[in-house]
C-alpha cells in the first residue's frame, strides 16, 4: 500500500489528511515503496516548465502574450478589432519651410550697389513693367562669395543680391566672388545671362562665359535681367558699420 508523508513527518495512508496527527496533507508528493526519494534541490525537468500562452494577431499573424491588448508589431486592438489610423502622408500644410540663413558677423569691407537701369530695360526688349529707377539698394558684401538671383523658400535659396523683382534674373544666376582685394563675377548657366561693361561706356551686347570667372575692373557695371545694374565698390565708414 501506498504512504504518503505529511508535513509533521507522519507516513499516512489517507491522502487528504494525516490519519496520525490530523494535518491538512494537500498535494504532498506520493511516496512509492522501494523508490528513492526525490532530491529537493534538483530542478524539474525542462518539459515541466510552463510556456507563456500566445496568440495570432489576426492582421498580421505575428504571435502576441494571449493577456496583450495590441499587436506590438502592425498596433491592432485585441479589443475592439481596429487598426490604428494611417500616418498621414507629408502635404502641403506638413511642410516647414526651410529659413534663410543667419547674417553674417564679418566686417564689410565691400557693398554691391543694386540699381534699376532704363537703359538695360530698353536694350532688353521686355515685356515687364519697368520700376521705378529711384536710388539704389545697397547691399553689405560680408562673404568671400555672394549670390546674385532671386529667393525661393521652395528650394532654399537666398541670395545675397537679392534680384526678385526682376523676372528675367536666374533663381541662381551668377555669382560675386572676391579675394579679399580684388572681385570677380561668374556666370552660373543662367537663363539669360550675365554681361560686364563700363562705366560710361556703351552697353555690353556679349554675355561673359558661363562657368569662368571675369575679374571686375574699378568703373566695370554688371547687367542681369532685365532691368538690374550691379555696381561693386569700398564700403564707405557708415556702411562698414552695417
């Protein structure tokens, strides 16, 4: 006949309770006669460990903790059977446009006067309204190299010489690069493009070549668009404090 051992020690017959001392046995380990018994400190065997219940997501198939309320792989909800909405697809009202970049610090040492000029406009046969000549836009010329075009947030262009206004100007048109001493003006593939005459003079006819630089003499005018005369000169006192 089988014993089982009681929590006092007892060897009972009774599986339930002791029929010696009367302790509660519960689920004591069943004693077998002739078999050793078992070690108390061994560990059961791998196949006695429980496993974790899963379940399928039924959207993506991937498993999940049976307990999981969502997916964490696709975000489904155990509970109410719904996905999680769409990540809305970058639009017009996402976009951010890009600022223009910060003024420089450096000292200003040279200023690009930008004029409107009657005579280019004429020469140039456009149909554009001309502005106003009025006085000149006088620009602070801090950088080694300074663009000349017109700004579009769009593709992140500020330019230096800001030519806007005049339609007939490249968004990139040319650039005004300098040594420190002397400048020189390069045409970027504009559109129109870039012409270099004197002062006083007649009005050059013969763009510069695009991609090579053409060093500005002292009394040199630079034409672009329609309508705009760059002229680069020294900053006087006051403009050196721009």
């Amino acid at each position: 006949m089988s014993t089982v051992t009681c929590p006092e020690g007892h060897q009972s017959t009774a599986t339930d309770y002791c029929d010696i001392c009367g302790a509660p046995i519960g689920a004591a380990p069943t004693a077998t006669p002739g078999a050793p018994a078992p070690d108390a400190g061994a560990s059961p065997p791998a196949s006695a460990a429980p496993s974790a219940a899963t379940k399928d997501c039924p959207n993506c198939g991937n498993p999940s903790a049976d307990g999981a309320l969502f997916c964490e792989d696709c975000g489904y909800d155990f509970t109410t059977g719904a996905l999680p909405p769409p990540t809305p697809a970058p639009g017009p009202d996402l976009v951010i446009p890009p600022s223009p970049p910060a003024p420089s610090t450096g000292p200003v040492r040279s200023v690009a006067e930008v004029w409107v000029d009657p005579d280019w406009y004429a020469a140039q046969g456009s149909d554009d309204p001309c502005p106003s000549a009025g006085v000149p836009v006088v620009v602070p010329l801090r950088e080694t190299t300074n663009l000349v075009g017109r700004r579009s947030q769009s593709r992140a262009i500020f330019p230096v010489i800001d030519c806007s206004a005049d339609s007939g100007v490249s968004r990139r048109h040319a650039e005004l690069v300098t040594d420190g001493q002397r400048w020189w003006v390069e045409d970027l593939q504009s559109a129109n493009g870039t012409f270099v005459g004197p002062a006083g003079g007649a009005l050059p006819t013969d763009p510069i070549a695009a991609g090579q630089r053409r060093e500005l003499g002292e009394n040199d005018r630079v034409y672009v668009g329609a309508w705009t005369r760059i002229v680069v000169r020294d900053a006087t006192p006051d403009e050196q404090a721009l």
